[in-house]
C-alpha cells in the first residue's frame, strides 16, 4: 500500500508541473495573439488611410485631365482663328511699315533747315523771357522801352539765324521766332503761330539745331594772323564758347581744344577768344599742320591721340605738354 501511494503521489506530482507548464505556455501564447491583434488592427487602420489617399490622388488626377483637355480645346480655337486672319494682319502690317516710311520721308532730319524760315510775322503769343544780364551784347526791351529783366525782345541780333540760334539756346522754351530785319530785332513766341505774310519780317519753328554752324570758319591749328588781342580763356565746351564769343561783339573767333595731354589736368576743354580782324589764309593753316607735325604731334590732325595721356614720339616735353587745337573765326564780323 505504502508503495502504491509513493506511486500515485509522484504521478500527481507530475501531472500538476504539466499543467503548471501547459498554464505558462498558454499565457505566453496570449501575449503573441494580443500582439498579432494589434499588428493586425493597425494594418487595416493604415490600409484606410492608404485608400483614402488613393482616392484624393486619383480625383485630382481627374480634375487636371479635365483642365488639360479644355486648355487643348482653347489652343485648338485659337490657332484656327489666327490661321483665318492672318492674311489680314499681314496686309495691315505691310500697309503700316508702308506708312512710317512714308511719315519718316516727310520729317525733315534733325538740325537746322533754314529753307523752313518765311517772310512773315506773329502778332502776339510773345514770350517775356530775356533778361540783360544774360545778353550782355544785345538791348533789352519790352514794347520800345528797355529793360532789364522778364524782357519782350532783344535788339542788335545780328541775323534772323542767329535770332533762331539764340531763342533756341534761351530758356524761354520758346516754339517759333520772328526776327525784324531792318531794327535787328528779336522776339520769341510760343505756341503753333498763324503767321501773316510781311516782307519786313522773318520767322520760323524752333528747330533742333543751331543755323549759324555755316557761319564759323574752322582752321587747323593757332597760326592766324588775323587774331587780335586776347579777350578771354576760359574752360568752356565748344557749344559755350560759340555763344558767348557771338554774344561779344568784340569776340570775332577763339581757339578751342578739347585734347591734350596730362599736364594739363586743370581743365578738359579750352576756349580762347580772340578779337580777330581777318580770315585765317590757306596758306596759315598749311603752316599750322607743319607745326604739329615737326612737333611730332601729326596726331592731332586725325584727332587719334590719346586724350590725357603720353605722346610718344614727340619732341622733348611736348610729349606731355601738347594740345591740339583748331581756330574758329566768325564770319559776320570779319571783313
């Protein structure tokens, strides 16, 4: 009996680590299908979001198929009716180009064009614009009475060209000027005159260029004879040394340079007015390109040398010293 009961207690022994291991086992089991549920919940939670995506993309997708369609529709309409008028744009594109060419044949070019100037006259549209103090040379006036300041003509002008140069140059903003030959005087006018014809008066438009550029003599080089005393020597461009030598009517024509070499760094142009008496010859100018050239200067003549800058090759300081210069003389004022 006792060997049957150390029997049965050793299977019961063994029977409940069995069932102690079989429980350890199942609860490890349920770990892995509570994992295996959550993988799983997860993945079907991701698959909806996917799906969901899916189906944004693919409206999107549908919408822009839409859009591209209608724009190959549009592009489609549009060459078909640029196709139908063509010809006609080209028609009215030759027919415009004809017309500029047409507009730009009957548009003088810029400058002076004296042929433009009338024997004829303005009545009123008079600018008060001159003041003495700028025209030195000329007289001042407003209606017979001079004056010094806001003045209605200037009187003494030399030529209806020049009363065109000098309204233009002013700071009337003058459209036109008339010009009374026998009294040399001047006035300036604004807006689009109607003249009336008078063989006493000249006028014209403002134009873009100054008319008395005819009027100036230009030699080569300083050797005029006719020059006489000194009158002024100042670093004026040529524009400026032209106005003022006409406004003096002392000023029969000045020497101006606007190239020289480095030392003369006080100035980039020079103007050197003169009272000449008489043309500067042939023969004088000729003597003025022989100097420059024994100078070793013969680039004055082209105007290739090198502004501010060393001449090589000419003879001892002129190499830094040189200018090359022409003379202009007046011809209204020389005899």
């Amino acid at each position: 009996m006792n060997g049957l009961l150390g029997v049965s207690q050793a299977a019961s022994l063994a029977f409940t680590t069995d069932v102690t291991t079989a429980l350890v086992d199942r609860n490890a089991k349920s770990g892995i299908l509570a994992e295996a549920v959550s993988n799983q919940t997860q993945s079907n939670t991701a698959k909806i979001a996917a799906d969901l995506s899916l189906d944004v993309a693919q409206g999107a997708v549908t919408d822009a198929t839409s859009i591209f369609n209608t724009a190959v529709l549009h592009h489609t309409a549009m060459v078909t009716e640029l196709n139908d008028k063509q010809p006609g744009v080209d028609a009215e594109s030759e027919t415009l180009r004809s017309t500029i060419v047409l507009i730009e044949s009957l548009i003088p070019e810029s400058g002076c064009h004296k042929d433009l100037f009338s024997h004829a006259k303005q009545i009123g549209y008079d600018l008060y614009c001159f003041n003495a103090a700028s025209y030195p040379h000329y007289v001042t006036q407003s209606d017979g009475q001079t004056c010094t300041s806001s003045c209605k003509t200037l009187d003494g002008v030399e030529s209806a060209v020049m009363c065109h140069d000098v309204v233009k140059n002013s700071d009337c903003g003058a459209t036109a000027f008339v010009f009374r030959e026998g009294a040399s005087r001047c006035w300036a006018k604004s807006g689009m005159p109607d003249p009336t014809a008078s063989s006493e008066y000249i006028m014209g438009m403002v134009q873009s260029g100054d008319c008395a550029t005819d009027l100036w003599e230009v030699k080569t080089g300083q050797s005029c004879s006719g020059r006489g005393d000194a009158i002024l020597d100042q670093g004026y461009n040529l524009d400026t040394c032209k106005s003022t030598c006409i406004e003096n009517t002392e000023c029969g024509g000045f020497v101006f340079s606007d190239l020289k070499g480095p030392s003369h760094s006080s100035w980039n142009t020079r103007c050197m007015q003169y009272k000449f008496s008489a043309r500067c010859t042939d023969e004088e100018e000729q003597s003025g390109i022989t100097t420059f050239q024994n100078l070793g200067l013969s680039c004055c003549l082209d105007r290739s040398c090198p502004n501010n800058s060393l001449v090589s090759g000419a003879t001892g300081n002129y190499n830094t010293i040189w200018m090359c210069y022409d003379t202009y003389v007046y011809l209204p004022r020389i005899a």
